[in-house]
C-alpha cells in the first residue's frame, strides 16, 4: 500500500469508516462528507469491482452499471494490482450474506 497519501487526517477519515456500526449511520456520515455525486461514483465503483470479479465482459458491466469503459478499465486495474481493498470488502459482503437465514417462505408468498 503506498504511504504517500496516508496521514494523520486520513488516518482519522479511515478510523471514522471503521467506527460506524449500522447502514443508516453510514448513510448519514456519507451524506455529510462526500457529495451525491462522489458518493454514486463510489457505490458505482464497488460495483464495477464485483462484476469484475464475477468474470463478466465490459459490454455487460457497462449495461449493468452504466460505468464508462475508463472507470471499468481503472477499477479493473485497481482489482488486479491494487492492495486488495475491494476483494476484501466485497469478501466481506458475501460471507454476511451467506451468513444471513434464508427468507421465509410464506414471507416471500406475502409480497407477492
């Protein structure tokens, strides 16, 4: 990982992440510290990186997520030879959705 933009301030941007504890207070925290734009560049990214890693082509990606062929191709760089943060996360996320019990049956029969 390079050093070169780690400091204090970004030691403390990074503690703040790790310190949330729910989706509503994440919500609220990147309301406040990020734009609407930054934070749809960010959610449309992550996703980029599971698509990737998923195997599927650019054309598919781009109609998934409507991400640009640069963004795909600078996420993929990143996927490929960056620190791992996105497999990480995306680990991460996966193994709390296995972790989570199956729907019930007549609960999903009820939103039909």
């Amino acid at each position: 990982m390079s050093n070169k933009w780690k400091d204090e301030f970004t030691d403390q941007l990074c503690d703040s992440i790790v310190a949330i504890t729910d989706r509503d207070e994440a919500y609220r925290f990147l309301e406040d510290v990020a734009t609407f734009s930054e934070i749809k560049a960010f959610s449309q990214r992550l996703q980029v990186a599971n698509l990737l890693l998923k195997g599927l082509s650019y054309p598919q990606i781009v109609q998934a997520t409507g991400a640009s062929t640069a963004t795909i191709s600078r996420v993929k760089k990143f996927v490929e030879y960056g620190s791992d943060g996105y497999r990480d996360v995306l680990r991460k996320l996966k193994d709390k959705e296995e972790a989570l019990p199956a729907p019930d049956n007549a609960a999903a029969k009820k939103k039909k």
